[in-house]
C-alpha cells in the first residue's frame, strides 16, 4: 500500500458528510474561503484560474482522488482558483478542523500528510519544468505515461488546456498515436 492509499485507509471513518455535484457546477469559485478537503467518489472535476482572455486548467480530480482549493486549505484565505465538476460528482468531505485533529491524533498520520504533500510538490515542479522546457509533443508523451487513465476520464478540452496546448494541437498528436 503506497503512502497515498494509507492516508485514505486511515481517513475512511472521518469523513463528515458527502455531497453530489452536477455537470459543470461548481465546488470552489474565486474568492470563497474554504478549507474543507474533498474526496471524490465518483465523477471528475477541474481545478483552474482565468485570466482575461481564457481559463487555465491546474490539476484535474477524479475517482479516489483528494482536491482541495490548496491555497485557501492551507492559508485560510480566499482562494484564487475554481473547482469545477466534469462529471456528475459524488464528494466526500472533512473539515480543515477534523482533518488537522486527525493529523495531531498520530505521528503516522503527520508524516503520511507530509509525504504526500512533497509527492505534489515535486509533481507540481515536474509540471512546471514539462511546461517550460518541453515542445507540445514532449509534454503530451511525459502525461500520458504518468497518468495515461487522464485521458479517458477527461474532456481533450480541458487535457489541452491543461497542457497548455491548442485543442486542435492535442487532436493531431492523438490521430498520430494511431
């Protein structure tokens, strides 16, 4: 069992309450302060930011998967991103509360949290080093190796974006893969 799967193990009696989420509804919109940690049952959803002239999809979340808007998790600000449903969503949810209780209640389960939170940190710098060094192809070939079940549970849309490429870039590569 990876660190990832122990943290969900050792979490699965503290979830508070769950909730559904529809097609296209939001979760987490710019400006709310929340600091619950979700974990999504079913369905997919989108983590991104806008600028003026379009939206930039983050990270994506999707079954067994924790998402959280992370800024306002851990400043307890309001946050910058939106999270976003793909698909129709089951969530589990726990407080920042219950969870931080949760953490102080065992040293395992600090150093779980810590773990994982450097797994995303260093996938966040692999992410950032693909987009800045790596032609749309390279970027495309490092993804879909890590993360090959993104691309049947994800809009090619939002996978473009997501990749910081044109839909109609990502549509080529994938006709290429044939």
């Amino acid at each position: 069992m990876n660190t990832y799967e122990l943290l969900l193990a050792k979490l699965s009696d503290q979830w508070e309450k769950e909730i559904s989420l529809k097609r296209n509804e939001f979760l987490v919109v710019k400006g709310d302060l929340n600091t619950d940690l979700f974990l999504v049952k079913e369905g997919s959803l989108r983590v991104f930011i806008e600028d003026e002239t379009e939206e930039h999809t983050i990270r994506f979340g999707y079954k067994n998967s924790l998402i959280t808007a992370l800024d306002s998790f851990l400043k307890e600000k309001p946050t910058i991103f939106y999270i976003q449903a793909l698909k129709k969503c089951e969530l589990k949810i726990i407080t920042k509360e219950k969870y931080t209780s949760f953490l102080d209640k065992d040293e395992e389960n600090k150093l779980l949290w810590q773990k994982m939170l450097e797994d995303f940190v260093h996938q966040q710098i692999e992410r950032e080093v693909d987009l800045i060094t790596y032609s749309p192809q390279k970027r495309f070939d490092r993804v879909f190796k890590r993360s090959p079940h993104l691309f049947q549970e994800i809009p090619q849309k939002y996978i473009a974006s997501y990749l910081r490429m044109t839909p109609e870039t990502l549509s080529r590569i994938l006709k290429n893969l044939d």
